[in-house]
C-alpha cells in the first residue's frame, strides 16, 4: 500500500476522515477501486462506505453501460 502527504491550506475545514473518504469516493466513482477496496481506504465497512457515497455525490451505481449489464444478469 502507498502512502501519500498533502498540504491543506489552513481554512479548509475538514476532518482527517473526510480527506480518506473524499479521496476513496472518487476512486471509486472513476472505476479506479472497487467499493470494498475503497472501503477499506476509508477505515469503513463496506455497507457503511456504500451508505455515504451520496453525501460526497457519488452514486452507487456505475454508468458503465456493461456494467450495468453484468449488474443485471448477477441479480
């Protein structure tokens, strides 16, 4: 696993977990992650990762076209 350091101006007002969630959302959404890893990313179980992806406006669904197919024949 690597580790990352990044300076944060002051007046940004976040908490260390929103940064971790903030940037294992976004991984996820772009396919980069699956949700158990970014789950993991972010100190969450996955249930709890899937839960709070709509407060950082990211949806649970993917917009692949075939993913959505293999989404479909998996239910």
């Amino acid at each position: 696993m690597k580790t990352i350091h990044f300076q944060v101006p002051d007046d940004v007002d976040l908490k260390d977990y929103e940064y971790t969630m903030i940037i294992a959302a976004k991984l996820y959404e772009d396919g980069k992650l699956s949700s158990g890893q970014a789950a993991k990313i972010a100190g969450l179980s996955k249930r709890a990762f899937i839960e709070l992806l709509g407060r950082y406006r990211v949806s649970v669904f993917s917009s692949s076209l075939s993913d959505l197919h293999s989404d479909i024949a998996n239910a």
